[in-house]
C-alpha cells in the first residue's frame, strides 16, 4: 500500500443521448400513449396487463381489470389501476400491490431489528429503526435488573436513562404494529438487549431478507446481527452466542450435540444472573486486535455487498469473507474496483455450487 | 445522530491502538478514495464533482468575466453552498471566509489580467450536495480540479491598451488553460496519540481535537487550524501529534496532487 | 411668618455634607496594570464582575508598547437550562461582538466563534453540567492600530479574548480544568494549557511557516507570560 489516496475518473453520467436510441424513442411514444389514457376514456392498450414481477413506474398502468384489490403502491381511477411508485408488481390471491424497489424499511410483526434509542419519554423509548415512524420500546417491555419478570416500579420509570440512553443501540423484535404503522419493540428475550463489543453498518433495508435467523457467528469467533431494517451489528461472538448456535443448529454439527442440552440448561439457569444490571452495562469486554481487526473486515465484506447490491445473506458473508483474504490489507477492501470483483467472486461461486 | 456509548469506546480504543484500526481499515495516512469528473457543466469554464466513497458529494463550477479592474479590483469571488445547512450558519460562514480568503491568498491575480484595464473575474461557486465529515477536504479537492481544468477565451487583441481605448477580443473557439495553483487542505483527527487523516463521520464523533493545514506550492503551510470536530470529546493535545500531522503531510500531500493532477 | 422656601427640604442647621470613603477595591486593579504603557512595555488592566445581571464576566484591556490597545469585555451566562432534547454534557457557545467598530466581516467573525467554543470545549468540564448550555458573549469595546496601513488582523486580538473569557469563566465559578491562555507571534497564535503542554488552539495566518516547532516555543513563552498575569491577578 504505498499510495495515499486513490483518485478515480468518474464513469460518464447518465445523458439523454440515449434518448436518441430507437428503442427508447418509440418508448416514450407508448409512454405519451399512457399519458393520454390517463385523462381520457380511450385506452388503446387494453388487455396489456402487467404479470406478476414486471417492473413499473409511476403513472403506468397496471390493469384495466376492477376485480383486483389495490394494494401498496398502487392507486384507483376510473375502474383502472395505476402504479405510484417504481417497482415490481406482485399478485397474492386477488391482492394487487406493487413492491417499491427503493424505500424506507416496513416493519412487520416478528421483525428482528437494530435500532438506536432517540428519545426516553414517558414509560417508552423512541427508537430509530429507519422506518417512517419511531419505534416506540414501552418501560414493560423490557428485562429489568432483578428477575425477569417482576413487576416494574416507580424507580424503574425515575431511572430508565440507566438502562437505555439516547443514542444506544439495541437489538429488538416487532411486537406489534400501530394504526399508523409505526411499530412497538420488545426485548423480552435474552437475545435482544442493549449491544456492545462490536461496531455498527447501515445497510438498504431491501438488501437483507426476512428469515427465521438473523444472528449468525461468523468464523473468527464473529457475531453479526442482521437487523431486517438493514441496521447490521457485527460483535465479537458472546458465550450467549455461542451456546445458542449449538442449539439452534445442533443438527449440523453432530459433534457438539451432547453439548447443547448443557448448554441450555446453563443459559436458563443464567437467566436471572444476566438480567442483572451487566445487560445494561456501557463498557466494553476486552476485544483483541485480531478480533477487531476481523470485525473491521467483515464490515468492509458487507459493505462491499451492499456495494454490489448483493442481498447479504450468511453464506454470502461468509463467502466474501473468504474470498476477502486474497487482500492482506483490510484498507484496501474500500476501493470500488476491489469491491465490484469481490461481488462478482461470490456470485462465481455461488454459480459453481449451483452447478456442482 | 450520535454514536452509544460502548460504541464510541470500541471505536476510541481501536483508534489509539498502534497502528491505529481505523472503521473501515485504512491506514492512518490513507484517504478514503473519491471519484473526481471535470469538464462536465457545458455553461462553465470550468468545473468538477468529487464524490468520496462513504456518499460525500461536492461540485464546483469556475466562471469567468470581463471587468475593468482599475474599478473592480476583487478578481476572485467565492461562494459556499452546504446542502442542510442554512447560509448564515457557523459552518458554511466559516467555511466559506475562510476558503475565499485563502484563494485570494494564493491564486496569482496577475495570470487574470488580460490588459493593463481589462482583467477575467473569477467566480468560483462550491455546492456540497452531501457531507457528512468535515468538508474542508473534499472542498479543496474539487477547487483544484476545477481550477486545473479551467480553460478561457484566447485574447486576439493586443494586451497594451494603455494608450488606445480597446475592447479585449477574443478568440471564437481557442481557449487557454488557466495556469492556478489552488491549495489543498487537509483535516487530521487527533485520537488519543493516534494522528489520523480525512476522518470520516464516525472517526470524528470520538476524536479529541481536530487539525486543518494547507498545502501549497510543495509545502505545508498556513493556514493552519485547530477545528472542532465534535462538541464533547474536544480535549487539548500535544506538540508532537502537530508535528506528526505535518510530517504525514510532506510525505503523502505529493502523492494526492499527482493523483488528483492524472486524473484527468 | 418666616420667609422660608417650602418648596426646598433642607437639612438641619448644622449638617455638613456627606463625604465617601474611598473605595479600595477599584484602586486594586490599579495596581493590575503590570506595566506602564509609557515604558513601552505591553501592559495588561484586568477586572472582573462588573456586569451585574451575567454569572460570570471580566473586562480586559491589553496595551502592547506601540500603544495598540484592545479593550475585550466577556460575559458568562449560565450554565442555563437548555431546552430541547436531552443533553449529557453542557453545550457552549460563543458570540462575538464588535460594539464600537467594524472591522471584520461576519464570515470572520463567525470563524473566531467557532475556534473559540472548540478551545473551550476543552477546557470547561463540560461533564459537569449535563443539560445545560453556556453562553459566552464577547464584546470587542476598542481595537486600535498603531499602524493604520496594517489591515485589521484577528490575531491581534484573538489572546485577549481568550484570556477575558478565562477570566469571566473563574468569575462565574464553572469548572474549568485549567487557566487557558494564549500566546501570538506574527500572526499565528497557540492556545495552551497546562504550562504549556497542551495545546488547546492553533491558528496560523502566517504564510512564512517554516519551523512549526519553533513557532510553538516562541508562543509558549508568550503564553507563560500571560497566564503569569492572570494568577497574580487572581491572587
């Protein structure tokens, strides 16, 4: 690494010289056609439905057919149905929505999400979790210090800045969803709590997909939480972690099962002991240099990802990881070009274990 | 939006250690990679965008015009825009005076003069579309490559018009390569003994003090500040990290204008 | 009947008028001035807490020998409760002010504000005071030239502003970790603490840097001076 800074040309930016390419001329003259439609009754284009995963843009429009149910995204006029956002269309059943391609995260129920507290209030946290709305973490919906299920006091609401603070970040599951789709978060699991020894990555929240597992340990003794709302924790792995790995995938690894009822029976019996006030704890274990430095590689891995428009999944991490290590210096994981060929290295790969 | 605690304590102790680990693995000296275009505004003389990988974002435009500097003796105006950021805010008013002032420092007026009346006035307007770092950097990046590729009109008519009235003319399609050394800035995050270069938005929010020097004609040189990069970890340092700052200076600054001079 | 003026209430036959005590207090900062301005020597006339409704404030005046003279006044309001969201630490700011001239455009000004709230970010113990903002004003009475040719220039000033508001922060009683002074040469100038290990503040105009090293030394020496200045003050 000699150089100090890397300085590269911009690719040329997108010009209407395309506009002068054939096919896009004789788009936009059906683009003009839609545009007459829309005010007037004729449409010449009738029966052209858009098919389940066609991409649309705004104004266009998707059916002429009243039986469907217009959903997100979509909006009704005169009997027809016109896309409101750039997407994909998706049919479920009789349920017409359009799914936008870029957008802020949704929550929905049972959403494993990273969120960072903005606002201690009333008996609640504000929480950003990138949606539209902050999530809203009620006082009861937490494990307080002293047993997990005891009753919350007066003093727990005169001190709740002990346990959360603005600016903390927490791991939370949906709990349920308000009128206004703003969601309300609960920690009621040793899983979710307040996050430490690690470093954080924003990500799209369309990049990662919804999945029965969000916390996967990584090789080099890494934890990284997968937020659906595209908020990424990556730690150094917990004994906590550990233990649930064995359990959670105990089948696959045949050689820790006797293990893993062990390990069950410790986390029950720790659960009081690790609700006590250490969950709430702001300090850091010691991390080493080499645990830091593969939490720094792993971040850059996953950006990279993103980079690429990659939806980050384990095995994908995993992969990239892997093939990461043919650069000895994490530094030089920021590049673009050495980001670009470490996406297309994990779709080859990916490829090849398809085919294999 | 801030950082938690236990973040900010990883991060601070992965900062200090030696060498420093930086969030996204760079070398202490190492500058985030930016994408830098130029010539891409049709109605300027010159202009750039520099886009720094993370999603900062600035342009310059350098436009020019014909005055009389026996009457308009100001050959230089600068203009700073921040995207978010009000006009009359502490931080686009400080950018902005002290970025016109230093241009005015170090562009030679005499390569605008056209005749002994007639000089090219330079209007030289930064927009930064989005930052969140410090942006004195990458402000200073974009000038300098604007102002490396600012071509203007070719005088035809004579440049002694002190006796004859007349009008510069120009050239219909030759232009000229205006000949600016522009400075190129640098910001320093101090972190506990660690001296580290273009912090990036995190790096700030944990860093005690903060350093910007200037760089022009092949030395460092003022002006030199102490910035705050944020508002409650600012702690006092030593002698040494200045030192360290300007030594990092003299070795990689070279690097960086040659990059940024081949990239065009 | 007697011929007296009504209108007028007048004392009694043998009243004499009243005569005031001197007051020793004002001819302390007298004895302030280390030296004399006629000596050629710089000189320095410290007071404080003469703004009555501020916690804090101090009045300096700063004279070197060729009869360049800045006369700074600051004043401390707070710490204040700060409303808005919560904060941990204490927010300050600073206001420049220039109350009799204009010098300096508002895109200085607005540079001098922020290089000062970062010096003293780092100086108040701003742990200490969690939602609360501190709020500094300075008001810059006089600034004379002895050379009228020279442009104005902000480092002549920028000492005794720190120094002044030091000295109306020890005044307001907020926790400070040090006496922060600072020290100029040409037209650069270093804000230290702790007898000058630490540098708090560095702003440079000087397009002659060549030794930065030196530059330091010879602002450090400056600074002892004045910091010298504030103790005895302050005893």
């Amino acid at each position: 690494m000699s150089g100090a800074i890397s300085v590269t040309k911009r690719k040329e930016f997108w010009s209407n010289d395309l506009l002068e390419g054939d096919e896009y001329e004789s788009d936009l003259g059906s683009d003009e056609e839609h545009d007459v439609e829309m005010s007037g009754a004729h449409d010449s284009n009738s029966g052209v439905d858009h098919q389940d995963g066609s991409i649309v843009t705004p104004g266009e429009l998707i059916t002429d057919d009243p039986i469907w149910m217009k959903g997100h995204g979509t909006y009704f006029l005169e009997n027809k149905t016109y896309s409101s956002v750039v997407g994909t269309v998706s049919r479920v059943n009789r349920l017409l929505s359009v799914l936008p391609l870029k957008s802020r995260y949704i929550p929905e129920t049972g959403d494993h999400i990273v969120g960072r507290i903005t606002d201690v209030g009333n008996r609640r946290w504000k929480v950003d979790i990138g949606a539209k709305q902050y999530a809203v973490l009620m006082l009861g919906s937490v494990n307080l210090p002293g047993g997990v299920l005891r009753r919350k006091s007066e003093t727990d609401e005169l001190q709740m800045r002990n346990f959360l603070k603005e600016g903390d970040l927490l791991n939370a599951e949906v709990q349920s969803l308000f009128q206004d789709g703003s969601a309300s978060l609960h920690t009621r699991s040793l899983k979710y709590g307040k996050l430490r020894n690690g470093t954080f990555v924003k990500v799209p929240s369309s990049l990662i997909v919804r999945s029965k597992n969000h916390t996967h340990n990584l090789p080099g003794n890494i934890t990284v939480i997968l937020g659906v709302n595209g908020f990424i924790w990556i730690r150094k792995s917990s004994k906590m972690d550990l233990s649930n790995s064995t359990t959670a995938t105990g089948s696959g690894q045949s050689d820790h099962l006797p293990g893993s009822k062990n390990a069950m029976s410790v986390s029950i019996t720790r659960l009081e002991e690790e609700s006590s006030w250490e969950i709430y704890s702001d300090k850091n274990d010691t991390v080493t240099v080499s645990v830091r430095q593969t939490i720094t590689r792993y971040a850059n891995v996953i950006k990279a990802l993103a980079h690429c428009e990659l939806g980050i999944t384990e095995p994908r991490i995993i992969s990239a990881y892997e093939a990461s290590m043919a650069y000895g210096n994490v530094g030089q994981l920021i590049e673009s070009e050495t980001m670009e060929s470490l996406g297309q290295d994990v779709l080859n790969s990916e490829k090849m274990r398809g085919a294999a | 939006m801030g950082l938690s605690i236990t973040e900010k304590s990883f991060l601070f102790d992965s900062l200090t250690l030696d060498p420093p680990l930086r969030t996204d693995g760079r070398g202490s000296h190492q500058f985030r990679p930016i994408e830098v275009s130029t010539d891409f505004l049709p109605n300027s003389n010159g202009s750039s965008h520099v886009i720094l990988s993370g999603g900062s974002e600035c342009i310059v435009s350098v436009k020019t015009k014909v005055v009389d500097h026996t009457v308009e003796s100001e050959l230089l105006v600068t203009d700073v825009d921040i995207q978010g950021h009000r006009d009359d805010s502490p931080l686009v008013t400080s950018m902005s005076s002290l970025i016109s002032k230093l241009l005015k420092q170090t562009i030679d007026q005499k390569k605008l003069m056209l005749t002994k009346r007639y000089s090219f006035k330079l209007y030289i307007d930064v927009l930064v579309l989005a930052s969140k770092s410090y942006p004195v950097s990458m402000i200073s990046f974009a000038i300098f490559s604007a102002l490396k590729n600012t071509w203007l009109p070719k005088l035809i008519s004579s440049d002694d018009d002190l006796e004859v009235e007349e009008l510069p003319t120009f050239h219909d399609y030759d232009m000229v390569k205006l000949d600016a050394d522009a400075p190129l800035l640098f910001t320093f995050a101090i972190v506990g003994d660690s001296v580290l270069v273009d912090p990036s938005f995190e790096e700030s929010l944990v860093s005690n003090n903060g350093l910007l020097i200037t760089w022009y004609k092949d030395r460092a040189t003022s002006p030199i500040r102490s910035v705050g990069l944020n508002n409650d970890n600012v702690k006092g340092f030593s002698q040494h990290h200045l030192e360290e700052a300007i030594k990092l200076i003299h070795k990689y600054a070279p690097d960086v204008e040659r990059a940024l001079v081949s990239s065009d | 009947m007697s011929v007296q003026d009504r209108r007028r209430i007048l004392g009694p036959a043998e009243a004499k008028p009243l005569r005031f005590a001197v007051d020793s207090e004002t001819s302390i900062p007298e004895e302030g001035r280390t030296d004399d301005k006629k000596t050629g020597k710089e000189s320095v006339f410290i007071s404080t807490d003469l703004v009555t409704n501020a916690n804090g404030s101090s009045y300096l005046e700063y004279m070197d020998g060729n009869s360049d003279q800045v006369l700074v006044m600051s004043s401390v309001f707070g710490p204040r409760p700060l409303r808005g969201s919560f904060q941990s630490k204490a927010s300050v700011s600073i206001q420049f002010k220039e109350v009799t001239l204009e010098h300096f455009n508002t895109g200085e000004i607005k540079e001098i504000c922020t290089f000062l709230t970062n010096v003293f970010n780092a100086v108040i113990n701003i742990e200490k005071y969690p939602k609360s903002g501190i709020d500094i004003f300075i008001d810059l009475i006089q600034h004379s030239n002895s050379n009228p040719a020279e442009e104005e220039n902000i480092i002549k000033i920028l000492p005794t502003c720190i120094n002044s508001i030091t000295m109306a922060l020890v005044d307001a009683g907020i926790e400070i970790i040090d006496l922060v002074s600072a020290g100029s040469v040409d037209n650069s100038v270093v804000a230290f603490i702790r007898n000058g290990h630490e540098i708090v503040g560095i702003w440079s105009d000087d397009d002659k840097v060549s030794d930065i090293s030196r530059l330091i030394e010879d602002c450090r020496v400056k600074y002892l001076q004045n910091k010298q200045t504030l103790v005895q003050y302050l005893r």
